[in-house]
C-alpha cells in the first residue's frame, strides 16, 4: 500500500480529517478530534513506510506475537497503539485497511456521548 491508498481509505471515515499537529512530518488522521492513525512521511520518503495504529490491548498482543511487521512503536503507549510495517509486504492491504477499520472503531468507542452522537449526526 502506498500512502495514497492509506490517506484515501482513512478519509472515507466518517468523521475523519487529516493534519500535521505535531511537525510538518507526522500526518495524522483523526475521528472529529481523536487520532486513529499516524504516519511518519520521513520514513515514507525513505522508502521505510509505516503507520501507527490504535489498537484493543489483547488484540495489540496478538499481533505483535503473530506477525513481525507489527511491533511496539515510540512516542506512543505500547499498550494501545502498533506501528505496522509496510516496507517488507509482510501485511496484505486488505488487512492493514482491517487494522486502520480497527483503529478507527477503538476511538470511536472511547469517545464520550456527546462526540458519538456529534459524529453520528454527520
């Protein structure tokens, strides 16, 4: 997947914008005001692309000790969030756009009430 394909699929959210909030190098896409996925563009330049993902704590565990494009990444809590490996093609890209869906559906659910009802009346 390229980051076309990961910026397109992240923007078809409901709810979901794009920005640079941290550096002019981090795009990071959000549901109304909560990240779901990060991505390094410096590393993408490099040919070393990756995306961080929210991920379910058991879940993330699982994925870390199944797939080994999948690992705890930095600046971010090991215990909610994968950085996903694309460079090596280890992941299909029916299965990085399940793991975004599954980023994507984890804020969703940590939202309060009033944001889930702001983004279901969108």
């Amino acid at each position: 997947m390229n980051i076309e394909q990961i910026r397109e699929h992240c923007l078809s959210k409901k709810g979901a914008s794009e920005s640079f909030p941290f550096d002019e190098d981090t795009l990071v896409f959000k549901v109304l005001t909560k990240m779901f996925v990060l991505a390094p563009l410096r590393l993408w330049d490099k040919g070393e692309s990756t995306i961080t993902l929210k991920c379910n704590p058991e879940y993330t565990e699982e994925l870390r000790g199944e797939y080994k494009s999948i690992y705890a990444g930095p600046y971010v809590s090991n215990k909610h969030w994968n950085t996903i490996n694309i460079y090596e093609g280890e992941l299909q890209p029916d299965f990085i756009k399940e793991l975004i869906d599954h980023s994507y559906d984890m804020v969703v659910k940590g939202m309060t009430k009033k944001m889930r009802n702001q983004l279901n009346e969108l």
